[in-house]
C-alpha cells in the first residue's frame, strides 16, 4: 500500500510517497502527480518514506523527471539511504538530481546546477 500526500510550498509541489511504490500503484500514482505538479515550476518528490521501489517505481520517478524537463521545470528527489536511493543509484539516476532532505531540495531546487 501507498501514502501520498501533495503540497505547495511557494510554486514548488511537494509529494510525500510512502510505503511501497511498485506495478500495482505506479501508475495511477504517477497520473496524479502529474495532473496535479503540471502548472508548478519545481517539483519536490520526497521518497524518504518509501519502504520499496521496483522497476516501475523506478520508471516513475524517471517519467516525472522527463516531463518536469519538458516542461522547464526542476525536480528534485529526496531519497536518503534506504530501498528508494538504493533502486535509483543502481539504475544511474543522477546524482545531482538525489537530496537528503526536503529543506535541501527545496533550498537547491536545480540540484547546484
């Protein structure tokens, strides 16, 4: 089972996922943040929470970063040690993309880019 929960924080959103994030929810979750980060400038996608993340969690934090980029939009995704920055490393998703903690991505929403 997945938590979400989506905020605003100036023009950023906000989405706090918990729980596990796998086939069965990722795509309807990744339909919602979508409909619902599309006009905000930054997206914050906070994974701290998450206790599982398979391929397709995976293709959904790599799908939001392709429309956030289409878009000209930041993303940022915090994913401190643990299953979700585990998956993402092992695929190759950039680093300078990755944060510890909310407040850090919320302070550089382009990773220090």
């Amino acid at each position: 089972m997945t938590d979400s929960l989506i905020r605003r924080v100036g023009d950023t959103a906000v989405v706090h996922l918990a729980g596990e994030v796998d086939l069965t929810v990722a795509d309807v979750l990744y339909r919602r943040i979508s409909r619902e980060t599309a006009q905000r400038s930054a997206v914050v996608l906070d994974l701290s929470a998450v206790t599982f993340l398979d391929s397709a969690g995976v293709r959904l934090v790599d799908d939001l970063s392709r429309a956030c980029a289409e878009r000209r939009a930041s993303l940022r995704v915090v994913a401190p040690r643990g299953p979700a920055r585990s998956a993402l490393t092992l695929c190759g998703f950039p680093e300078r993309l990755l944060a510890a903690h909310v407040e850090e991505a919320l302070r550089e929403p382009d990773g220090g880019a």
